[in-house]
C-alpha cells in the first residue's frame, strides 16, 4: 500500500501523456485499458517492481591500480532513506555515482526493482541526483533549472509548469521562480537542487553531502527538513556524507564504508548500538575502547574485571562502551564499578565531557554537578551497555 | 586638503590617486585620438568628397560615392558593389562558422590532453602565428598547385578540367582564411573548454537530456565567453580581409578589402574607397550589434 500514491501519480502522468495506454516502465511496456479498471491492476504490477529497492550485488571498481570498490553487496529498501558513511576516500562517492550511472563498475550489478541497470546510461535511469556543489545551470532561472529533466523528458508544457510549482511550494521556493542560481544563497541554492531531482519523480534520489556547503546551525536545520520530506514522499533516498551526526538524523539504515568496503549496515540506531569494529564504533559517535580477555562470566582488562551481557566468540578482544553510556554513581557499584579521578572536564553547555584517570574512560553526563580536577567517582560500566566488538 | 582614502591597501589622497590615474591613461587615449579617432572622422569626411582628373580628393561634398556604392550610375543600376559587401559579409559568416566548428573538437582534443602534451599541441597551433601570412597564403599555391594530389582528386571527380590548379576561387579563399582564422577561435575556446565544469554534463545527462540538449545547456553557455572573443576575432577582420581573397580569390572570387584596396590603388578614387570603407565598418558594427543582441536574449 505504501507504493499506491507513488504508482498512481506514476500512471497519470503517463496517462496525460501517452494517450495510446501503454505505459513504459523502466523498459517494460504495459498495456491497460483506463475503461475496464485495468489501471489498478497496472499499479500492482509496477508496484511489485518497485518494493524490491535498489540492489549492489558485489561491485569492484579499479581506477588505475587503486581499488576503490571491493566486492560491495548492499540493499537499498524501497521508501527508505539509507546513508553512506564514511571519510573520504572510502569510495562512497564513486559507489553513489555508479548507482546513478555515471560510472560503470568493473564487476557487479545494480539493480533496481528487477532490472539490472548496470550498463543503463545515466539519462535513462529512473534515478536522480543532487550533486555536492548543486551543478545549477547558471544560464537558467530557478524554474527553468526545475523544469530541465521534465522538459527533456518532453512533457506538455502544463504539467511541467504544474508540477514545478508544486516542487517550489513544498521547498519553499516560491518567488524565487525568475532569479538566477548566483542570486541565492547556499542553502536556497540546495533546495533548488532538490526540487530539480525530485520534480522527476525519481525511484531513488541520490544525495551527494549535500550539505556540506552549508553552515552548521543551517545543516542542522536542512537535515531534520530532509528527513522530513523523505518521510513524507516516501522515496529512497541514498545520502553519502562524512557526517556521522547527519548520518544518525536522517537515517533509516546506515552503510559504514572504509577503505572501499562496507563495515557494518543496519538500523541507525542499530548501528550506533552495536557497533562491530573498533572503526564503527569510533566513528560513529564517541566511544571507549577497552581490550580484555575472556574469562568466567565476562572479561578482565587492565581496569579491572567486566562483566557482560553475554559471552563474546573471542578469547582476546574488545568491547566499547559510549561515554553518555557510563553512569555516574555515588557509592562503589557492585557489578562493573571503577573508581576514577576527574582528569579533565570540557563544558559543552547541556552537558559534561570527563576524562577519568588511570582508567583513561571519557564519561559523558548531563547531571549537573560542581566536578573539580581531581575528583574521585565512582562509574559503572552496565554489562548491558557493553558492546562486544567482533574481535 | 584632499580627502584621505585606503586604495585596494594603499593610503592615498584622491588627488593624488586622480593624478596618478590620468597619467597612466593619458598616452592610451591620445594614441587612440591621434591613430584611430582623428583618422576615422577624416575617412568620413573623405567618403563625402569627389574625385578629380588626376585622382586627387575634391573637396566638394555630395552622397556620389554612396549612390555608387549603392549601385546607381550614369548607366542605371548594377548590384556589383552590394553583391561584393554581401559575398564578404556571408563569407565572414560561413568562415566563422566553420572555425568554429572545427575548433570544438579542437579545444576539448588540446583540453583533454596530459598538461605536457597540451603544450606541444598548443605550440602546434601557433606556429602559424610565427610565419608572414603572405608565405602561408603562397603555400597555398604550391598545395593546391595542378598534378598535386589535391588537384589531381578534384580533376578525377571532374570538378575541375585536368591540369589546372585549385585556385583562384573561392574554394581556395576558404581553405586559406580557416587556416589562418582557426587559431584565432580555437585557442580562446580552449581557455573556456579547459574551465568547463563537467559537473554541469553529469547533471545534464542525468536529467534525461539527449546530446544536443547537453550541449546547448551545459556545454555552451560555458563555453560563449571564449566562442564569443573568437567569433569577434575570426569575423571582424574576415570581412575586410585583403591578402588572401587577393592571393587565392583572384578577379574570381572579389571581396570588399580588395574593392578597397583598388581604389586605393589602381583606380585612384580615394573618396569612393572612403564611402566603400565606411560601409563596411556599419556593416560590420551592424553585425556585432546583432551577434551581442542574438547572444543577449539567449
């Protein structure tokens, strides 16, 4: 049910302008008769194409000697808004431009739907997508900058003008219709971008750090909008940033890629939970790294013995607790208590960052109270906020 | 006491910034006055005047010159004069056309290259530049001389009788202005071929457009500042060019810089040369007003 609005916005356009009631979808072609009450049928049919989302099956890509993709496999599902994270250089860009068809991976498919659109030119995909600077065409006003995919697309004037107007309504564009790119500010400029994408209706809108030509409190803002948006319309969204914060707000579902492999995909908050490699752990977030060794109930380290939730499939590894994890108590706690003194404390307004000696713990509280540098605490480390690092 | 400013860093009195400004501007504008100004309102003046016995300039105003130009004599009407101003204008065109044309492909050729190779390329481009045109346009001669292979090809698909050369005419008058002109729009082209954001193509292509579309929505618009420098280059001195429409065209293939020249020269009636000149500087200012304003509303 969730594809019907999609599919039927899909379908009366197609109506309005192929008047012989074939519909090519995706190099499919579909006959219906309007008459007959084929047209529902039509949306099932698409509509069970479209549930599939977007899938990479193992993708390589090479650039002279150096590997940039190895072996990627990801899903993309249908309506939801993924993210690439990673730094730079990770590939995530590349993977983004290989999904938009822009670059042509040496090994592996793309697969939208059904379809295998891996050697699908760019300009036939189903797929849009906003670039990093925007690549606004200067030469054109704002409505014609939206209008550019319609247009060559060789809609009837009305329907574009229709659909524009829409697109400059829901990002707040109105009145800006006759300026010039260079007459607005970054964050105008953005929303410009993302109407010229969306305006397609595009299967999959994808997000190139979009933001990162903005200032921080406008980002901030800019990202709970998108989230929005994506939320309202129902698209996949596939955003490729560095930003873990962004990463965590607008997120369904977050890839972790380093060095031209995905680390760990799942649920935002799944993946901030439970991250799996000290990599993740620490670049999502902040996050304490402690080694220990397996023994009876839990680990010992050198801060002590730890017990945990359950037993990791290590003998020598790690587990990772995030600083806003650890509490702060006022006796020695009974399980996974550690006595600290307050080595350094860095005031971020709503909340306290400390650094604990000779544990080497970062402890992050909101309670107020007057700490001084040389405070003993007392910190439990619960077993259940303890997550167990793949080694 | 002058008021006290901050110049781009400097702190300066206006005065003083206004002394410095007119001495750095003066020489400029009084060449300007003395070599082109002065000289272009006697031009004018001289295309007003009559022609005497022996050639020399009568001062006695009248349009004569102009009706001549515009065709109208003691034997009635003749388009010669208009016909040749016209086969200059349209051969301006179609040689600015074509060095456009050929220069695309050019300047993304020379752009694309690894930055050593783009100046070996360059370079290329430019030894042109280091020879006297009339050399280059005598070369022609020689290219295009009967019993060559260019000759003979055209004598076997009987376009021209065998054992005559490929000139005079205007297809030699083509063939030498390109040469010469080429540089003159590919070189500028390729400084804004070079700049080109290929981000804007992506985009392009990625918003379903066909190739013609991406070229005149993401190519061109970034490419016109250097198009519009060469298309001025190429054009302007196209239209009134003499040495190689002399050389190539023969009596065959006139164009108005000959016409010129001739009465300048042979024919000895600088006043009528005077009202031919003036015509072809309205038509070329004709032209330009329309390129700037085609270009303005585009």
């Amino acid at each position: 049910m969730l594809y019907n609005k999609e599919i039927y916005s899909f379908a009366r356009q197609c109506e309005n302008f192929n008047r012989r009631n074939t519909v090519v979808f995706r190099g499919l072609k579909f006959s219906y008769n309007a008459a007959n009450g084929q047209i529902k049928k039509l949306y099932n049919k698409i509509g069970n194409i479209l549930k599939n989302g977007l899938t990479l099956e193992g993708i390589n890509k090479k650039f002279g000697e150096t590997e940039t993709l190895k072996h990627i496999w990801l899903k993309a599902k249908a309506g939801k808004f993924l993210t690439l994270l990673g730094p730079s250089g990770c590939g995530k860009t590349t993977l983004l431009r290989i999904i938009a068809g822009l670059e042509i991976p040496d090994i592996g498919k793309v697969i939208l739907g059904n379809q295998d659109i891996t050697m699908m030119p760019a300009e036939k995909r189903e797929i849009n997508i906003v670039f990093q600077n925007y690549a606004l065409f200067p030469h054109l006003n704002i409505f014609e900058n939206i209008a550019f995919g319609l247009k060559a697309r060789k809609f009837p004037k009305a329907i574009i003008k229709k659909r524009v107007e829409k697109k400059l309504e829901v990002l707040a564009l109105q009145g800006f219709e006759n300026r010039r790119p260079h007459q607005l500010s970054g964050g105008q400029k953005q929303r410009v971008a993302l109407a010229r994408a969306l305006v397609n209706e595009p299967e999959v809108l994808l997000l190139d750090e979009p933001m990162s030509a903005l200032d921080a409190r406008l980002r901030a803002k800019v990202q709970v909008e998108l989230r929005r948006l994506q939320q309202k319309l129902q698209k996949t969204f596939i955003l490729v940033t560095h930003d873990q914060d962004e990463a965590l707000v607008v997120s369904d579902h977050i890839a972790v890629m380093k060095e031209g492999r995905i680390i760990q995909t799942g649920a935002a908050s799944e993946v901030y939970d439970n991250p799996k490699t000290e990599f993740v752990a620490e670049f999502l977030g902040a996050a304490n790294l402690i080694k220990g060794e397996a023994s009876g109930e839990g680990i010992k380290t050198e801060i002590g013995f730890l017990k945990l939730k359950k037993m990791p499939a290590w003998i020598n590894g790690t587990v990772a607790i995030r600083p806003e994890w650890i509490k702060i108590r006022e006796t020695m706690p009974s399980i996974n208590g550690i006595k600290g003194k307050v080595a350094e404390i860095i005031y971020r307004g709503s909340e306290f960052d400390i650094r604990l000696q000779p544990c080497n713990l970062r402890v992050k509280t909101s309670a107020y109270r007057n700490f001084k540098q040389g405070d003993e605490i007392f910190i439990e480390l619960a077993p259940e906020e303890l997550a167990i690092l793949d080694e | 006491m002058s008021k006290i400013i901050v110049w781009y860093g400097e702190i300066i009195s206006e005065k003083s910034l206004l002394k410095r400004g007119v001495a750095f501007i003066a020489p400029g504008i009084l060449w300007l006055m003395l070599f082109l100004i002065i000289p272009s309102v006697l031009l004018a003046i001289a295309s007003f005047a009559g022609r005497g016995e022996y050639g020399e300039l009568v001062w006695e105003f009248g349009f004569e010159n102009y009706k001549r130009l515009a065709g109208f004599s003691l034997f009635g009407w003749t388009g010669d004069y208009l016909i040749i101003l016209w086969r200059s204008l349209i051969t301006a065109f179609f040689i600015t056309l074509l060095s456009v044309i050929l220069s695309y492909p050019l300047a993304f050729f020379i752009a694309s290259r690894s930055p050593k190779k783009r100046y070996i390329w360059l370079t290329i481009l430019i030894i042109p530049f280091w020879t006297n045109m009339v050399i280059r346009t005598y070369a022609w001669f020689i290219i295009l001389a009967p019993d060559l292979p260019f000759a003979k090809l055209a004598a076997f698909l009987k376009l021209i009788p065998n054992g005559s050369p490929l000139y005079p005419g205007a297809f030699a008058v083509y063939l030498g202005m390109i040469s010469i002109f080429l540089p003159f729009v590919a070189l500028p082209l390729y400084s804004s071929v070079e700049k080109l954001n290929w981000e804007l193509v992506e985009a392009a292509r990625d918003l379903y457009a066909s190739k013609t579309r991406i070229f005149m929505q993401a190519i061109l618009p970034q490419t016109l500042p250097g198009l519009s420098i060469g298309i001025i280059l190429t054009f302007v001195p196209a239209i009134g060019t003499f040495v190689t429409p002399d050389m190539l065209g023969g009596a065959k293939y006139m164009l108005v810089g000959n016409l010129i020249a001739n009465q300048f020269g042979a024919s000895r009636d600088w006043a009528f040369g005077a009202a031919i000149s003036m015509g072809l500087s309205l038509l070329t200012l004709g032209s330009l007003y329309f390129y700037t304003v085609k270009a303005k509303k585009k």
